[in-house]
C-alpha cells in the first residue's frame, strides 16, 4: 500500500511527542490522525468505528498512558474483535514477547528512528 494511503491512529499522553510523531510521518505521506491523550477515549471512538476511524489502516499506542495503559487498551480492543496491526511504542522496558503475541501486536522503541518506524508501519499495513 502506498504511504499515502496510510492512515495512523495514535494514543499519546505527550503533546509534543504526538506531534513529533505526526510531523514526522507527514514527511513520508503517512496520516497521523487521530490523536488521543488517553486510552479510555481512543477505546470508545475505536469500538463505536466512528470517522476517522475506519479509515485508520495501524493503532499506535504508548504504554504508559493516565489510566489504561496501552497495552490493556490493546488487550480490550482484541477482546472485542478489533483485528486492524497495532503498534506499541515505550520509551521503557519492552513487553515480554509472549504478551505481545498473545496481543497480535509489535512493538517499537522510543525515541523513533522514523525511517525504521515508517517502515514498520508499511510492513504492518502489507
């Protein structure tokens, strides 16, 4: 799939590095939209599939979230059917590889190396 056509949901509770992110991937054509401070919210825009949503092709999520962490939100949206690539991303200790199986999930370290997470998110998408 073309870059361009990529569109990534992102649940960050960092402003600055949401926008690192977003401008980041504007370079390379990849859609970061839209963005939420916190998993509670992104949860129930995802499961009602309300636009923008559906046309979110990747999940990015940051582990350490106020609330639910990212992880917990993948675990949910699983639970309830949600079969899109999600990405996690940490700054922190990486999850133990057998949970980010059993989440059907990839993870990436912070800070972002954009080509690497560019191309991950193209791989995600196939």
């Amino acid at each position: 799939m073309p870059s361009e056509d990529i569109k990534v949901l992102y649940v960050e509770d960092e402003p600055a590095i949401a926008e690192l992110l977003k401008s980041g991937l504007d370079l390379f054509g990849i859609e970061v939209s839209p963005i939420y401070g916190n998993a509670e919210d992104a949860f129930q825009q995802i499961i009602t599939q309300q636009s923008p949503m559906k046309e979110c092709n990747v999940l990015v999520f940051d582990i350490r979230l106020p609330g639910m962490t990212g992880l917990e939100l993948a675990k949910q949206l699983r639970d309830a059917g949600e079969t899109r690539p999600i990405l996690i991303v940490s700054a922190y200790q990486p999850p133990p590889r057998s949970q980010m199986e059993e989440l059907g999930a990839t993870f990436m370290p912070k800070p972002f190396d954009f080509a690497g997470i560019v191309n991950k998110i193209q791989e995600l998408v196939g």
